[in-house]
C-alpha cells in the first residue's frame, strides 16, 4: 500500500504562523504550489494555500500523533492561483513584517466570485506626444532610457511642484510598452487616478486598467484571472495594493509621490507599498522609478548619502513651461487682525480675505487647506472647563454643524449637540477650534456673490462624487474650494494662483520624530498647487510661529536645506535613516491587562537584548497616543537598532520565548510611519 503525502499549506489563520500540514486525498485531484483550497481547522473549514506537496511523513516535525493530521477537503478555485514569484514576495514579506503568510495571501487577493460581471478596459490611443521637454527632462529621460531594460534599477526623480515629472513617467512607460512589456503606475490616492488615467489613455497604445476601491469585487475578481491569462502589454494604474497584482510581463514600476504616508497600510499586515514594490523589482529584474517634490528622508539619504549601487538620483529644480514657483508668506496670527468691517473672520487674518478678494475678482480661483474636518475641535463648557469626550475613545468629540451632531473621529459614536454641561448644568458651551466645515460656512458669509465648496471625506463618500467635484472646480464652477489633505497630492488646477493654509502648527507640534518632516512636505505640496501655469502665484501659510526654522526653508523652496538639518536631528536622536524603528502594540478590552502584558514583554526584549542582541534597544512600554480607542486600550514598546537583521532576529526570538495572552492582540509594525 502506498504510502500517505502531506501538503505544508499556508492556512488563512495566525495559529503556528499560519504554516500547517494536511494528508493529500488519494481521490481528489492532486493539487501544486500555489493552488488555493479548502481545509478542515478544528470544527470549521478555512481556506489555505499550497506551498509544498509530496512531502513524506518522516520530514514533518511533529509533536502530536500523525493521525491527527487532518485531509484537505478540497480546492476553493481553479480560477486564481498564486504564481511562483508571488509566493516568494508573500514570503519575504512575512518575514519582514512579521506577518503571518496565510493571513497576508488572503487578505491580499480580491474576493472570489462565482458569476462576476464583465470587465471592460480602457483602451489607449497611442497619439503621438503634443508637447515639449525640457533641457531637464530630456536628459533625465536618456539617462534612465537605458536602465529600461538592464536588469533591476532604482531612480529617483526630485522634482519641484509642477516640474513635469509626469511627462518623465509617460514616455518612459511607452518606451517599455512598445517593447512589450506592462508597466504598474502606483499612486497614493484614489483621487488622483482621473488625471492620469486621462494622459495615459491619450498617449499609450495598450489597455488601461484601474485598481482601487472604486472598482467592484467582481472586478477585481475579473482582472486577476486576466492578468494571469494575458500575456499583451498593459498599464495598469492602481493604490497601494495594486502592487501584488499578478501582472504578466512586468517590465517597469512606477511610484508617483513615493513619500506619502498612504502607502504605509496600517492595519493587518503594516507593509510599504513602496519597499514592498523595490523588493518586487529587485525579484523580477526590472526598473523601479520613484516621483516626488518631497521625498521621504529615508529616500533622499539612501538616493544621494548612503552610496548604494544601482541608485539613480535626478533633482529637478524649476518649474516646466513659464511657470515659476510661488511666492510664500508666514503670517504672525498673533499680531494679525482678525476682524473686517465689525466682522469676525478668525481664522482668518485681513489681509488673506483682502487676497481672495484679488483673486476672485481677476476671475480666479482660490484653494483653503486645513487638515481638519467639521466646525470645531470640541465643545467646552464656559464655566468648569468640561470636555465632552468620546465614551468609546479617549479623545474630544468634534462638532458638525451641518449635521447637527457631535461624533467620534475613531468610533461609530455620534450624539446631538449637547444644550448644558453635566457637570455644572451651565448653558454656555465654547465651540472650540475650527475644521473646513466653519471656513467654508464662514467663506460663504464673505463672498456671498461667489460658490464655496469643501473637499474632504465628510462631503466626499465616493469616486463618483469625488470626480464630480473635481470637475466642477476645474471647469470653474467653484470659486473657492476648502479642502483636506486630498488636495495636496499632485492636482494641475490651472486657475489657483492663491493657496492658503491653515491650522500648520499643530502638525509641527505633534509628539513623532517624523512631525517636522510632514509639515514641511505638506506645506511644500499643498503651496505647490498655487501657480502651476502662471508665473506669479502665492501662498499664504497663517501660523502662531513665524520664526520656525522649518518654515525658512519652505519659503526659500530649500529641500535640501530642510533635509540637512532634519538628518543633524535624526542623528542625534538615532531615528531613521540612521536606526531602524520597530512598534509593537498590545491592545485590550482591560488597560491593565495591555500594560501588564506590554511591561512582561519589554522585560523579555531587555533580557534578550542584553544577551544576544546588544546592537537592540528598548524603549517602553508607554500608552498609545490614543491609549483608548474603539472601548480597547493600547501600550507600546519601541525597539531600534542600526542592525535591521538583529531587530528581525529579536522579535522571532520574542515569540519563541513570551507567548502573550490569547485575549491580548499583539501587532508589530516594522518601519512604522506614525507611532501611535
């Protein structure tokens, strides 16, 4: 009789890392790496991945009886299944991020679906190219126009606002099109998928596909099994999650503000879609371009200090065309009137309305950023100072005017407007703070001759909504739209030639070694939307510090000064680039409980680093910024250390020697953007 073959399967679960074995069925069809199936997990069935097949008993470390080694009971599809490269990308991952694999494989494939609907393609018409380069950019594009087909390669293009780095990205997609190769466009943001979509599909002779939340599961169901069936040439333009799409022929990647923050995935596994996509091209043997008028510190230094091979760093300083890069002024809010005519117009100061006067008045149009939404921060009562606080969260609830409503930022919670303080019953409450909610409503106040409108994700709840308002404003049917971070990412609107911003100070006051890295890319790329086809534009940035160093080098547009100065900080406070960081949070129902379970870990980080991984250092545990979030509380453990193989090896010795409380999440984010 012969004898019985086990299949090691990647197991939808975190039990053993997910990796566990089942005896092959000698009546079902045998099945290969990367089919994906249906296997028994105590009394439920969960779906798995195949990673080897025919394995006999006598390779399988086993600490139980091998009759208790369960059948697989059969495929999930035959309609996707896992290619060899992604497998071994899944991998990687699992061990960078320390993740488990089955868990990453399946919430990274798209739902699968008996009867999807059709998908239809974007088709390019391959127009000839309607513009000019510049002396930069052409010179940019003959020094990369070789690496096309080199084998793997890193560029870098650092070019200022409106300095045509997408042209770059167009020819260069064509030239690998044209040779039969696909190409994977990467963006942070949905909302800039429209723009791009529009120039791609009018130069590149090949199919467009999108891949975002705006398209269906179906969809996404659909164009996996395309990908893997279709050899032809195609772009695809796609999120972060677009970078495990199974494309054939994969010839060139592209990451358009490589430096933004939505990249990093925060929840499940805590990837980089960035890193996770230099990794991907470094397997395959290809290209990899990254875009940005501000990159990440980490890339700027590995691109032009750390002397890494096959890294190729092109700065762009000016701006394409007449354009010039706008004038911007740091106004003193504490000095500034703030008061027209008898009127309150906080936030605002006198002379920034003055300017959107100018503005409209010369027919154009005006952007107004903040980085907050709803009309005020909190309500606080007059008399005892009360905050009415989330009882989910610990955090102030913020007030929606239109909505009439007080709601968590965090949670699901939301409350009428509160009419007295329960503390003192005082009926005065202090709306406190501002949000784009009470600058649009104070805008339309002003300029009631004129069309104000927001740009967030309170009035934005969907891609068709979001193309609508685009739309409007870009065939000026808004005169003034007030908008979040959405705005800032890399948006041609050919009429603003006045952005202001507002609330910048509590970015540049946030408790993160990154805080003065982000406020100085988002003033640099929110400014950079002012101006783009005139040569005169301006930015007015309303700030309570002036005098910040930071804010000389936006005025000065001094990327490298900023960056100078940043990388003296960083060293002195061994942050990246020059220690890698790794978070590790544990979150419960009981604040004791995440901090007694946080505490035992870092004394067994301490221990270990102390015996065997010397180059490691631990900081912690301390609560999470938002301790309390969602009726769960988080504590946090930092470790960081020059040596990122010592930092990999500590946490799987970690697992080996403490094993938290099953009612105890534990997540490690590797790289972390944020530290929560």
């Amino acid at each position: 009789m012969a004898k019985d073959l086990y299949c090691k399967v990647a197991v939808n679960c975190p039990l053993n890392d997910s990796i566990l074995f089942y005896r092959q069925s000698r009546d079902e069809p045998r099945f290969d790496r990367g089919d994906l199936i249906e296997v028994p997990l105590g009394r439920r069935k969960e779906k798995g991945c195949v990673l080897e097949v025919d394995i006999p008993l006598e390779q399988i470390e086993l600490d139980f009886s091998p009759e208790k080694i369960k059948e697989i009971s059969g495929g999930l599809t035959d309609e996707i299944k896992i290619n060899q490269h992604l497998l071994s990308l899944f991998g990687w991952m699992t061990s960078y991020y320390q993740y488990s694999l089955g868990q990453l494989i399946f919430d990274t494939i798209p739902k699968i679906l008996k009867r999807p609907r059709k998908l239809s393609p974007i088709i390019g018409q391959g127009a000839s190219l309607d513009f000019t380069l510049t002396d930069r950019q052409r010179e940019i594009v003959d020094a990369t126009t070789p690496l096309l087909f080199d084998g793997f390669s890193q560029s870098l293009i650092h070019g200022v606002t409106g300095s045509g780095k997408t042209l770059i990205y167009l020819l260069l997609i064509k030239m690998v099109v044209e040779r039969g190769h696909s190409a994977l466009f990467l963006l942070p943001e949905i909302n800039l998928t429209p723009q791009f979509v529009e120039i791609f599909s009018r130069h590149v002779d090949a199919e467009i596909y999108t891949y975002n939340s705006s398209i269906s599961a179906s969809e996404k169901f659909i164009l996996w099994k395309k990908l893997m069936a279709d050899p032809q040439p195609m772009v695809v333009i796609g999120v972060r999650s677009s970078v495990f799409l199974p494309i054939p022929n994969l010839g060139l990647i592209v990451i358009d503000e490589e430096h933004d923050q939505s990249f990093k995935q925060e929840d499940r596994c805590a990837y980089n879609a960035r890193d996770v996509a230099i990794k991907r091209a470094s397997m395959l043997s290809i290209p990899i371009l990254l875009g940005s008028a501000t990159p990440s510190l980490d890339t700027y230094y590995r691109f032009t200090k750390a002397n890494i091979k096959g890294c190729h760093y092109h700065a762009i300083a000016e701006r394409a065309g007449p354009a010039e890069l706008p004038t911007i002024h740091f106004v003193d809010m504490k000095s500034a009137a703030k008061k027209m005519d008898g009127v309150d117009i906080w936030p605002f100061d006198q002379e920034s309305i003055e300017k959107i006067k100018q503005a409209l008045n010369k027919d154009e149009q005006v952007l107004v950023f903040i980085n907050r939404l709803g009309f005020a921060g909190h309500i606080q009562c007059s008399s005892c100072g009360f905050t009415f606080k989330c009882p989910n969260c610990s955090v102030n609830l913020k007030y929606f005017k239109k909505r009439g409503s007080v709601s968590c930022q965090h949670c699901d919670y939301h409350d009428r407007l509160p009419e007295i303080c329960p503390e003192c019953q005082n009926l005065k409450l202090y709306q406190k703070g501002f949000g784009t909610e009470r600058v649009e409503l104070l805008l339309r106040d002003l300029f009631v001759d004129h069309v104000v409108d927001r740009f967030d994700r309170d009035e934005i709840r969907s891609f068709n909504r979001l193309k609508e308002q685009l739309g409007r404003f870009h065939r000026k049917e808004i005169d003034i739209l007030v908008g979040t971070q959405m705005l800032s990412k890399g948006h041609n609107f050919q009429r603003v030639n006045l952005v202001i911003i507002l609330g910048i100070d509590s970015q540049l006051n946030f408790p993160d070694f990154r805080a003065g890295e982000r406020a100085y890319q988002l003033l640099t790329q929110v400014g950079g939307r002012s101006g783009r086809f005139m040569k005169s534009s301006e930015v007015r940035v309303l700030t309570l510090d002036p005098d910040n160093q930071i804010f000389t080098h936006v005025r000065q547009h001094s990327f490298d000064g900023f960056y100078q100065q940043e990388l003296k900080i960083r060293r002195l406070c061994d942050c990246p680039p020059f220690k890698r960081v790794v978070m590790i949070y544990f979150t419960s129902k009981f604040q004791s409980k995440a901090q007694n379970e946080s505490l035992q870990a870092s004394n067994v980080l301490r221990q270990l680093a102390q015996s065997n991984f010397e180059s490691v250092e631990v900081l912690g545990p301390r609560p999470g910024l938002i301790e309390k979030r969602v009726n769960k509380f988080t504590w946090a453990i930092m470790i960081k250390s020059s040596n990122i193989k010592q930092l990999h090896d500590i946490l799987v010795s970690l697992k080996d020697n403490f094993k938290h409380h099953y009612s105890i999440s534990v997540k490690i984010d590797v790289d972390p953007y944020h530290l929560n």
